[in-house]
C-alpha cells in the first residue's frame, strides 16, 4: 500500500511541507509513516507519526561537541497533528550494536516517505536487526490481536 493510500490529499500536502521543511535542516536516509496510519485504523485525531533516520553533517562530527542524536517536532501544522521525530544514523546504529530496539517502526520496508540515495544501505539494516527487535513488535501486534 502507498502513502498516498493511507492519507488524505491534504494530510500529503501537510507531510509533504513538514519534510521539506526538515530535510532542508538534515539529510534524511529514509523517512516512514508509522502509527495509526500506518497500520490502518486511523481515526479523526490521529496525528502522523513521520519517524526518520538523518545523516549528521561531517563538520558537526569533527567538533569538541557531538551531534544532537534526535530531532522532535509535535505541532498542528494546517489543522494535521505532526508528530516528527529523526535520529541519525550512528545514534540509530549503536543502539543496534547493543541490541536495542531500533528508533524506527518499520525498518527496511519499502513503503517511505521519502527516499534517498543511500537505501542501499537497507540490506544492512535488516541483517542488523535481531530477535529482541521482532519480540517487541510482536508484544503489540498480539496485544492488538486482543483488543
């Protein structure tokens, strides 16, 4: 299923403004819809969940101060509750390596908002996730089952 499925014309158009308005700060690597949209059942008050993986600039790694690891955004943006929210990708990465739960919703899948040139990084990424990662998922998808 498409974005352009799952959202109405003008929830696009409010998407669509808020990640050019964040990609001109950060480079995003792939930006999802996640949430209620995501897994179809929205309803009239559902916010958009756009979670993303950015790529720090190479100057911001070079200082005395790290990178800030994550971005947020919660507003209404044009009557469409925006929840936004980036981590790049070595903060994203690390928690991996210590088998954590990754920032991301739907690592790897091909439905994103946004593409970028470096989505051949997603062979990686699904050999990177593991067993605790599918175990907290299927926590509410059974949980989801019940209700």
């Amino acid at each position: 299923m498409s974005i352009e499925d799952l959202l109405t014309p003008h929830q696009l158009g409010v998407a669509s403004q808020v990640l050019a308005e964040e990609s001109a700060r950060r480079a995003h690597l792939v930006v999802h819809l996640s949430g209620a949209h995501a897994y179809g059942f929205p309803s009239p008050d559902s916010d958009l969940d756009l979670k993303a993986v950015h790529v720090a600039a190479t100057r911001s790694l070079l200082g005395l101060h790290p990178p800030r690891p994550t971005f947020d955004r919660a507003e209404i943006v044009d009557g469409v509750e925006i929840d936004y929210t980036s981590n790049e990708i070595g903060h994203v990465l690390a928690g991996a390596a210590r088998q954590r739960q990754f920032s991301r919703t739907n690592p790897g899948d091909d439905d994103g908002v946004l593409r970028s040139p470096t989505e051949g990084l997603q062979p990686i990424v699904r050999r990177a996730l593991h067993r605790r990662f599918h175990a907290h998922y299927r926590g509410f998808a059974v949980s989801n089952a019940r209700t």
